[in-house]
C-alpha cells in the first residue's frame, strides 16, 4: 500500500508503456526498447536499401508470443508473395537474413507480443523501413515531441486481416514522405559507443 502511494507521485519512464497499465499521458513518458546488435559499433549496418529497391510491400519476422502474432501469422503467413509474413527465421550469422528483410521492405510489421512494445519498432526505424505499428494499448517512445503520425502507420489489431490493402491504400507520395521522416528522425534511436 505504501509503494502504491510513492508511486501515485513518481514520474514513470518506461519501454513497455500501455495505457491498460497505468501509463499516465502528460506524467509518465515513453522510452523506446532497443537491441544493440554490436556493442563496440552500434551503428555499423545503419540504413537500408533505396526506395527503387525495396520490392517487398511489408515483412515481419519473430516469436510467436501473445495473442497478436498467431493472428497475424493465420491470415498472412505464406499466403502472398508481398507479404513476406515469417515466424521464426533460420539462424544466419549476424541475423543477416532478418536484417537484409528489414532493409528491403517498404513496411515493417510491428505487432505487440507479451508487451505492447517491441524493439522491432526500432529496428525498423534503424533501418529506414516504415514501421508499422499493430498494438492497440501501446503509447509510442518520445510521443510528446515526435509526430508518430508522419512516420509509421498504425493499425488496430480488429484491422489485421485488411493489413495488404491497408498498406496499399497508402499513396505512393505519402509512403515516400514517411520513409523520408523515418530517416529525418532515426537519430533519436541510435545507441552510440561514445555519447552524442
């Protein structure tokens, strides 16, 4: 009970913010979860493949944790060729398969699993795919200063079975105004090996 109480007058910064938890808007702030891939370089491999290059519509590869992904799985996983919609991927070195998906995709699918955030919304920022957001109680890291909006689509997890024509319903100027927000606010996600 006492905890309880010193909490009420805490400010929380926190990497799984859901509103369903507690998460107060204008008291409590959202942080973004990261992997760091390499310690000693944590921005070698930054950055993706052109816009002319990046021929799959949308990727998502990972576990298949709570109720989300299995749905995401049932409706898409190889059932279109634009859709590259993967469990688990086979182990490559570097997670190389797994990054060169992200790299060569016009959206990155981001579904919530146990928690409503996942590093994959960084990751895919890191590499300049736009992400896309599936996590109906998930408050976005830096969402008072960074206008979400301009620079990852977010879908209701009601939407996933429209998630194609979703993602297609999006002009191509708009995707390209979004991919280039990515980029525009990818700084804000790096790890440095120094402080910048």
């Amino acid at each position: 009970m006492e905890t309880k109480q010193r909490m009420a007058n805490c400010l929380r910064s926190l990497c799984n913010a859901d509103v369903k938890e507690g998460f107060v808007f204008g008291k409590d702030t959202s942080l973004p979860e990261t992997y760091v891939r390499n310690a000693q370089n944590p921005t070698r491999d930054l950055g993706g493949k052109r816009i002319s290059r990046r021929k799959t519509l949308a990727f998502y590869a990972g576990g298949i944790h709570g109720y989300v992904r299995p749905i995401l799985l049932q409706h898409w996983e190889n059932k279109d060729p634009d859709m590259k919609i993967f469990g688990i991927l086979p182990h490559s070195k570097g997670n190389r398969n797994y990054i060169q998906y992200m790299k060569s995709s016009k959206y990155c699918i981001c579904p919530k699993g146990y928690e409503v955030n996942s590093p994959r919304v960084v990751e895919a920022i890191v590499y300049e795919c736009v992400p896309v957001i599936i996590s109906d109680n998930f408050v976005p890291p830096f969402l008072e200063v960074l206008n979400w909006e301009s620079f990852a689509v977010f879908v209701l997890e009601k939407d996933i079975p429209n998630l194609k024509s979703i993602l297609l319903s999006i002009p191509r100027k708009r995707y390209l105004q979004m991919q280039m927000r990515v980029k525009k606010v990818q700084q804000h996600f790096l790890w440095h090996r120094s402080p910048v």
